[in-house]
C-alpha cells in the first residue's frame, strides 16, 4: 500500500513537472511569435530604424547611426551626422592636425545632445569654451553620443569608432540610466536582441511592478558588477595608450521617471539617489579613474530641474553649460 501511494505521488509530480515544461514551451512559442509580429511593426514605424539607425555590425553596440544623415521629427531640433556617423562637425578628420589636441565625449543621448540644437550640446559648448581659454593650440572636442546606449555599448563604442581617431583624451558621460540593460531603451534592445526567455521577462516586469521597485536602485544593484568592470576594461585599454579618462556622473532631475514636477528648487537637498552616486564615485576614486560628480555641481546653483532639464535624464543648454563648466576646468588642470 505505502510502495503503491509512493509511486502515485511520484507519478502525479513527473505529470506536473511535463506539464509546465510543455506549458513554458507552448507560451514561450507563442510569445516568440507575438515578437516576430511587433519587430515587423516596429521595423517600419517613425523615423528610426534604416534611416538615423542602422544596424551595427558590432553585435554588442547593436545599432549605430546612418553617415551623413538628417532628422526631420516633428517638434525636435535636428540631429544631422557627419561622414562617420555622429552627430558631429562636417568637417572632422581622423588625420590630427599636429597642432590640436582632441577630445572624445562618449556617452548616450545626453552627450547626443537630444532634445537640443547641435550648438547647445556639451560636446560643442565645450569646445568654445576650451578653444577660449587656450590660443596656443586647437582643442577639439568629438561628440560620440549614441541613444539609448547602456555602459557595455558605450564601452563597445570605444573599441570599435572611438580608438581610430586618436583622442588625447576620453571622457565618458554617465547618465544613471545607463546600468539599465532592458527598460528605457526596452525597444531598441528587444529588437536588435530579443531576451533569451520572454516568460522571464515578463514575470520579472510584474514583479518589479507591484514590489514598487525605484527604477535607478533596481538596474544599479542588478548590473553594477558588469558596468564597473566594463568601466575598468575602458580604462586599462586607455592606459595602455596613456589616454588620461575621465567619467561625468549626471543625476536625475525628477523623482519619478514621469514627473514633471521640475518647480523645485530644492529638489537636490535630500536627493534620493545620493547613495548611487556616492558609490560610483568612490568606486572610481579606488579604481583610480577621473571622477566628476554633478550632483552636489548642480546642487550647489542652488536651480530648478525646470532650469536645467527636459525631463528625467535629458539637460537643456543651461544644463550643458553647467556640464562643460565643470569638464572645462578639469581638462584645463591635465592639459
């Protein structure tokens, strides 16, 4: 009698078990077919993929951007790109004149400059600024913003672009977003890389959903370990070049990735993601890597969000003029 109720249970938890493996397998299938669906949609919706972006034959950047192209998106400021497929001067060479020094900005759509016309992007401000301060030689300053660009792609783009036109020196701006691997470019990324099980993801969606998870804190604990180590691996191979680094860590400037309540001007006294940056900074002050923190920068003018920012992550000209202060001063110290 026991030998037999043994062998039922046995036999009920292998039926369980062959169930929800065909069950994950059924969903998982149909849930690969919706995507194949919604990549076909989006393949063709706006004025992205095959015109600004064009896949990148560097599997780990994903997707670049189109040589000698110019957006035209309804209320946005256009974005045209030079003969190397940055949102840059027409007029860059990788041939260095002997007389210049030259500087690469590497970063997202910060650095990009979205929302902003190309003279109200850091990389321009910083360059007059630079050029200003310093007669004896040409300071140029190359702007390698790509959107939607987490810190392996970025890192990815060093390797790749950024070498080739040999930097005297590189500094890479950070936005907090850029430990985030899924979500603020969730598309993008499912498009060029779909995820390895869309059960998984949407299980860990609902789950981040309803624990309330802070959408900063949760990418910084999940991917803190490979954004430092990719920060690491971008510094080694400068250093082998003797290529001074540096990181710029920009803050938030709402609490919620949909606020608009940008009328505070003491938005920084008790910033909540004061703890990231502090970590990074000192991660990067261990690692010995050139570290300017914009949190208390910004804290310290003592403005708005509405001041500085579009939004959550995106800086306005006076935000970019407060950025190319702070790396202007820096550079001018190395140089």
């Amino acid at each position: 009698m026991k030998k037999e109720f043994i062998q039922n249970i046995i036999f009920g938890l292998v039926v369980t078990l062959l169930t929800i493996i065909f069950a994950v397998f059924f969903i998982e299938n149909d849930l690969g077919k919706s995507y194949a669906s919604w990549k076909k949609d989006f393949s063709s919706s706006g004025d992205w993929y095959g015109t600004l972006i064009i896949p990148s034959k560097n599997k780990k950047m994903m997707w670049e951007y189109q040589p000698n192209y110019k957006t035209n998106i309804e209320n946005l400021p256009t974005i045209e790109t030079n003969s190397l497929g940055f949102r840059d001067k027409k007029s860059r060479k990788n041939k260095k004149n002997i007389n210049s020094r030259r500087i690469s900005i590497i970063g997202d759509s910060i650095t990009l400059g979205y929302g902003n016309a190309f003279n109200e992007t850091i990389s321009y401000i910083l360059e007059e600024k630079l050029n200003r301060a310093r007669t004896a030689e040409k300071i140029e300053v190359w702007n390698f913003g790509i959107d939607g660009y987490n810190t392996l792609q970025v890192e990815e783009l060093l390797k790749s672009k950024v070498l080739q036109t040999d930097p005297d020196k590189v500094v890479y701006i950070m936005c907090l977003n850029d430990f985030d691997f899924e979500d603020s470019s969730g598309d993008k990324i499912k498009f060029f890389n779909p995820p390895r099980s869309f059960l998984y993801q949407k299980f860990e969606n609902v789950y981040k959903k309803y624990t309330k998870q802070e959408f900063h804190h949760w990418h910084f604990s999940k991917n803190k370990k490979s954004v430092f180590q990719s920060i690491l691996r971008m510094n080694k191979i400068l250093k082998n070049k003797d290529i001074p680094f540096e990181v710029v860590i920009l803050p938030a400037f709402t609490r919620t990735l949909i606020s608009e309540k940008f009328e505070e001007n003491d938005f920084f006294k008790d910033y909540y993601l004061k703890d990231i940056h502090l970590e990074i900074s000192k991660f990067l002050t261990d690692s010995k890597i050139g570290v300017i923190d914009m949190y208390p920068v910004f804290k310290e003018t003592g403005l708005a969000p509405f001041d500085v920012a579009h939004d959550v992550w995106h800086t306005t000209k006076k935000g970019n003029e407060i950025i190319a202060t702070s790396i202007k001063r820096e550079i001018l110290n190395g140089f």
